[in-house]
C-alpha cells in the first residue's frame, strides 16, 4: 500500500491510495480538472477509483465533488450527517455509502475503519487503513488529540497528519481577528506544528516511521518551520504536503529518504485554476 497527497491546504485536500493495482480517494477538494491531472501525473486512471471517502463537509474537502462525480461514476463513503451536510450541493453523486463513525468496512482491498474527530464539522472522521497487516492513517482537521484518536492509530506505519499553524506566526499574524485566532487553537478547530509533533513521538515506538504533514496555513506557517519542528524525530521519511503540486509516492515499505524541499519533488506548474 501506498500514498500521494494531490494537494493540501486551505485551498483543498484530497489523497490517492493504492493498494496492488486498486485505487481510492480521501477528500476532493481540489477542483476535479486538478484531480485528474494530478492522479495521471502520478499514474493513476480516475475511471479505476473505487471509492471517495470523505472526512468532512467543509468546502476544502469536497468542492471537487460534484464535476468530478458527474464525469466518474465512482462511490462515496461518508456518514449520514455529512452526507445530509453536502447532498443538495453534490447531486451528481450516484452511488452513497453510508457508514457511522467508528464502523469498519472495506474498499480497494483495505480494510479501513473510521473514528470521530474533534473539528468544527457535522460528524468529522479520522481513517485507518489496514492491508496485509500494514497500517495507514489520515488525520486532517481536528483541534486537538482526543483519547480515541490515540487508541485507533496505534500501530500506523505512515501517517497523513495536519501541521495547520506555527503558534507564534498564527499570535502575531495582523490580518486575522483574536476570534479567528481563538477558532484556529481551539479544542474544535486545528493542530499546531508542536501538537502534530507530539502526536507523531507518541506514535512512534508503536511503529510509525513515515509521515506526511499537511493542511499548512498559507499565512502562519511554512514547509522550512514545520521541518524543522520536526527534525528532532529519527523517522525514516519526513514530507511536508503542499497546496500547488502533488506529493511523491510514499509506501509503507522501506524506501530511501529524499533530501531536499520537504521531499518534494519538481512537477512543474500545479496551479489551482480551473
């Protein structure tokens, strides 16, 4: 099993899995034009996705949706809150699949179960993905680590983790409200580098050695500070996910680690547009 984030941050989200030769979405928040360009820069045939699973309702997960739905016939897995939250501005979607937070199901081969996350969203979720006893998580948008967060990713091999907002550039960032800053740090709202850091350390005895860190503000914080929050861990591959361009590849496998802006490599011009 493997990994590539499309895209990450305020401007949308979404991640490809693959999983011997089938394939499966979390999120699409990128227009569907930059979905498919992005997963055939990467190899993959959108018309072979068996699944989009969704973590929440907001805007920068799911925008993406309704074209892409409309041009692919492909299945939606959500719950019946979020699904309830989006169906009127998704009508293209022609196959649900509803599942309660907590439930365990299976798409492309991998077993997966869904966990409840603390954020500002109707019935946000958390994944696990699990696939010849290796283990995988998403984890996007929540305020802080709850209990159950802790319990359900133990024993992940490679995480997708938010590293929303560097503290000190989100205190001294002049163009924010306190309120919006008070919503950001809230218990309902994003991690901070240090908190998905310290997420991360707690994981790693467990068996965590890859991560990838995403949903980067575009205004309080940058690839270099958050690299550097975590340059202190010994983990086997460090990427940082960014709004213009997809991830490389990241398997569950041993793989050298790539040097050099955030383990990025060059795709060229990724812009959001259309």
């Amino acid at each position: 099993m493997k990994l590539a984030v499309l895209g990450s941050g305020s401007g949308g989200n979404a991640t490809v899995f693959e999983n011997g030769g089938r394939y499966f979405m979390v999120d699409a928040g990128l227009s569907s034009r930059q979905l498919v360009k992005r997963m055939e820069f990467l190899g993959v045939n959108p018309e072979k996705l068996e699944g989009i699973l969704l973590t929440h309702e907001h805007g920068d997960h799911i925008q993406g949706l309704t074209v892409f739905a409309r041009k692919h016939a492909v299945p939606v897995y959500t719950t019946a809150l979020t699904q309830e939250a989006i169906r009127e501005k998704v009508p293209a979607v022609s196959q649900w699949k509803l599942f309660a937070a907590g439930q365990e199901f299976e798409v492309a081969g991998v077993e997966v179960t869904s966990f409840s996350i603390p954020h500002d969203a109707v019935d946000p979720v958390g994944f696990v993905f699990e696939s010849s006893g290796q283990k995988a998580g998403v984890l996007t948008d929540l305020g802080y680590v709850t209990p159950v967060v802790q319990e359900k990713l133990a024993g992940v091999r490679a995480l997708f983790l938010e590293a929303n907002y560097c503290e000190q550039m989100l205190e001294a960032d002049p163009n924010r409200p306190w309120s919006l800053k008070q919503r950001i740090s809230s218990r309902h709202g994003h991690l901070s580098n240090e908190q998905a850091r310290d997420l991360v350390r707690e994981l790693m005895p467990g068996g965590l050695e890859r991560v990838v860190l995403g949903h980067l503000s575009r205004d309080c914080n940058r690839g270099e500070v958050v690299e550097g929050v975590f340059s202190g861990l010994e983990l086997k591959d460090l990427v940082v996910a960014r709004q213009c361009e997809p991830t490389r590849w990241v398997r569950l496998a041993d793989i050298p680690r790539v040097i050099g802006k955030g383990g990025q490599l060059e795709f060229g011009d990724f812009a959001l547009a259309g």
